[in-house]
C-alpha cells in the first residue's frame, strides 16, 4: 500500500533527517510511528500524505507516485482543522462538496465516484451517527468539547471512504477516558473494514493500542527502520497486563536508546 | 462573540434621540435648534422632493467608495495575510499609512483628479481601503496552517481553498471593516460634498439651507445624513448576522 524508497528529507540548517530510508506497508495493516520529539515523525506522514515533497527518493501509495494529496488518502490531524464558520453537518460534509466542485477529475477526486447529492446525503449522516455527533449537526465547532470536534474530524475524513487514513497525534488533546474511547473506535474500524491506518502518536500506549506494527524513530538521521511487531493491538482493557506493560517499557527502551545514539555522535 | 443588537434596542435608542432633542431645543430655545416636532414632517415631505436627490446623491457616492475599496482591498489583504515575505516587505508601509487622516489628501485629489464625483468617491474609497485592507489581512493570517492543510488533503486545490476557506474567511472581516469605518466614509462625504457639486446631503446642509439661514431645513438635511450613516450600519450588520452566525452564539 505504502511504499517509500530511498528517502531523503531535511530541514535546511538541521541536516537530514530522512537518508536512504526505505519502509513498505501492506494493506489493511494498522501502523503507528513514535519517537521522540523533533524525529521527523509528523514528517513522514505529511511526505506519505503528499504535504511535503521528498528531497530524494520515491513514495508511492497504490502503486502511484505521490506528489500531491492523494484523493482516497484521509487525513486526521491533532488540531481538529474544522472550519469555524461552517456547522459540524457541513464540515463532515466539506469534502464531498469539494468533489462535487471538481468533479471526479482524478486529481481533486478519484476518477471513478458517483457523484449523487443523496446519497452524500446518507453518508454524511451515517457517519455522524457511526462517531455518536449526530445530534451536534446544527452546532458550530466552538460550541463542541475537544473530543467531540475530533470525533466531527474522524467523521469529515470517513464520509470520504478512504482506502487509507494518517492521522498525526489525533487524540493527544483530550482527556483519558475520551481518548480510549475514541481508540476503541479506530480498533473498530480497523476490525471491522481492514482500514489501512497509519497513526503518529508519543503516547507510548496509544502506539501500541492502534498499531500492529510499530515504526520506532530516533533523533537525528534516519536510515534504517526500527519496526517492532505488536499483537496487542486494541488490548487497551489490558493495559495493566504484564505482557502489556512490557511491550510498553521494550519500546520506551527503544526510544531512549534512540536518543542514545544521537548523543554519541 | 460578539453581542447582537436588537430591533427593540434600536427602538429604543431612537426614542431616546428625540426625546433629547425635544428636551435640548426647549432649553436652547433659539431657532439654530428647532423641534424635532416641527422637523420630522418638514423631511418627511422633502424626501419625496429635492432632500430626496440630494439623499440618492449622497447614498450612491458611499456605495460607489465602498464598492472600489472592498475590490481592492480584500484580495490584496488576503495576498499579505497568507504570503507572510510579502507581509514583511509591505506592512510596514501600511503601519505608518494607516493611523494618517486621509483627508488630508482632498486638496492633492482634487488638483490631480479635477473636483469631479470620482475625485470625491476615490477619497472615500482610500479611507475604507486601508480598514478593510488591515482587517483582512490580520484575519488571513490568523487562518491556521492546521485548517488549510487538512482541507487541502480534502482535494482541496488553489480554488476550492478560496472558494470554502478564504472567501468566508474573510466575508465577515470585510463586513465589519465596513461597518466600523462606514461613519467615516460618511463624514468625509459631507466635507467633500461642499465644494463644487450641485447634489450631495453636504452640498444641501452647507450651501443650499446653512448659508441661507433656512434651519429647519438644514436639520432635514442633517437628519438624511444620519439616516445614510444608521441605514448603511445596519444593513451591513444585517449581512453580518446572516454571513458569520458562528461569531453570534448565544
């Protein structure tokens, strides 16, 4: 699904922090990226949702060069990007109205959508209804709490049906019972539909409740990945489990290590 | 959030005008301050005559300003406001022009423009370009880089940014812009219309009822020009209401 090859991305005056890094993510696979900060985790997720360009390398996703944002890629970032103006309806329903304004021209919007105000209609709707906001349709994001305009978020990037969704650090603004709430329903979608995810987080238990793989990160230049197999995907109910509680303390040793090594340089 | 104001409140607010102005003619009691009893039906008769050109005049002159300041204004306070090295480059200019009165410019238009209706409509239009221009542009780039993302990776292209996120972004912006400086554009009206034009609310106060000493007649025009600026204000916050409902929640 996702495909980066030889990589290389930096910022100017700090030096690379991508260089000859190759990582590939099958479909349906749920991923998440942790490191510490200034790793370049948001990075990789901007240059996988074509925010960014790569300085060298190649990344594809569906076997298509991305240089772009690419229309069945959804993206959920940590500040809901809700427009202020506009109600929680017609924010979820943002991006199909921005379909319909180019038509499926296979750059904006993929090629081969229907087009059809009601049954947008629909979808809008039952996705509202799928993240529990329905009755908050008419409101304006500034009268919603945090997790409600995350979930309003989630919504607007659903009704588009991606094949794909990256989210950056999407639930670091809320409070712990909301969090793990919304966890459980990206669990969900993942079981359910074998939604392809990708989820930045420095939550060391979100990166293991939402990803079944585990990219690691380290300061400094990245070149070969550190992936870390994870089964405990969605096991948030068991998170006081031993096997749990090591998973998490191996990976925070694999972060501080990280860190190690760019001291050493 | 802003506070809404309600048609009652503006009842009340011109209930309380009159009484005041009852009250102060009675204390005066000189004929520089006649009645409102006497003048209210003294303009209520001269807008469907002569008051009423003058009040055409006058209102399509602000319009006209208002009209060439915003298509000015707005793009070029949208360009700054999302391309900060331009911003940098520019803004300081803006800051020292800003703050200057620009009537102050009235003779230089006239000379260079020849005392015409678009000398006096170009005047105008400076003084409202610079208030929306700031508006706009501090609202531009209070748009975060969040919002624009995240509606890019919707597909959003350079059009569709500007069609769902920088047009109303900005729309209330402008509209406010206006409202607040549509008093001033109605001030400076009334000293540009004293000089060489033969219809115009300033021309009517001025010339043709101050001058002549006919009073009751120069408050009619005074009170057509209070009614521009009152007319103008609530129907540009008329618009508001309806364009930024989300800056009104209870």
């Amino acid at each position: 699904m996702i495909k980066v090859t030889n990589l290389r991305f930096g910022y100017g005056e700090r030096g690379d922090i991508f260089d000859d890094f190759s990582v590939s993510m099958k479909k349906g696979e749920a991923w998440t990226i942790i490191g510490p900060s200034g790793c370049g985790k948001t990075t990789l997720l901007f240059l996988i949702a074509g925010l960014n360009t790569p300085a060298g390398g190649m990344i594809s996703v569906g076997g298509q060069k991305i240089h772009r944002p690419r229309p069945r890629t959804g993206l959920v970032l940590q500040d809901h990007g809700l427009l202020p103006w506009a109600t929680i309806f017609d924010n979820v329903r943002l991006g199909l109205e921005i379909r319909h304004f180019y038509g499926p021209d296979g750059k904006h919007s993929p090629a081969d959508i229907e087009l059809d105000q009601k049954r947008d209609r629909e979808r809008v709707a039952y996705w509202l209804d799928r993240l529990n906001i329905s009755n908050l349709q008419e409101m304006y994001p500034a009268q919603l709490s945090r997790g409600q305009r995350q979930r309003a978020a989630i919504a607007r990037t659903l009704v588009m049906e991606p094949d794909m969704l990256l989210m950056d650090e999407p639930f670091s603004a809320l409070d712990a019972p909301i969090r793990e709430e919304l966890q459980k329903v990206m669990n969900g979608f993942h079981r359910e539909e074998g939604l392809t995810s990708l989820t930045v987080t420095h939550d060391i238990e979100e990166a293991v409740v939402l990803g079944e793989k585990i990219l690691v990160l380290q300061q400094g230049c990245n070149v070969r990945p550190l992936i870390v197999d994870n089964h405990l995907l969605g096991e948030i109910d068991r998170k006081s489990d031993p096997e749990f509680v090591n998973r998490c303390s191996e990976l925070r040793r694999l972060i501080a290590g990280a860190g190690e090594r760019e001291g050493g340089r | 959030m802003k506070k809404k104001t309600t048609l009652l409140s503006t009842l009340g607010g011109c209930v309380m005008i009159f009484c005041l102005w009852q009250l102060l003619s009675l204390a005066v009691n000189r004929p520089i301050l006649p009645s409102p009893v006497q003048v209210v039906p003294l303009f209520v008769v001269n807008m469907t005559g002569e008051l009423g050109l003058h009040f055409l005049a006058s209102t399509a002159r602000v319009l006209a300003a208002v009209l060439v300041a915003t298509v000015f204004a707005a793009p070029l306070g949208l360009a700054l406001g999302q391309l900060p090295r331009l911003d940098r480059v520019i803004s300081p200019l803006i800051a020292i022009i800003y703050p200057i009165p620009k009537i102050i410019f009235l003779p230089v238009i006239y000379v260079l423009m020849g005392i015409t209706d678009l000398s006096k409509i170009t005047l105008i239009a400076i003084i409202i370009f610079f208030q929306i221009l700031v508006v706009v542009r501090d609202e531009a780039a209070g748009l975060r880089q969040e919002l624009i993302l995240s509606v890019k990776s919707l597909g959003a292209g350079r059009r569709a940014l500007f069609k769902y996120v920088y047009l109303p972004a900005s729309l209330p912006a402008v509209l406010t812009a206006l409202r607040v400086s549509v008093g001033t554009a109605v001030a400076v009206l009334f000293i540009a219309e004293q000089s060489l034009t033969s219809y115009g609310l300033g021309y009517y106060i001025v010339i043709e009822t101050y001058q002549v000493l006919l009073y009751p007649e120069m408050y009619t025009g005074i009170m057509g020009m209070g009614l521009l600026g009152v007319l103008l204000y609530f129907s540009i916050y008329s618009i508001e209401l309806k364009v930024g409902k989300h800056l009104f929640i209870e």
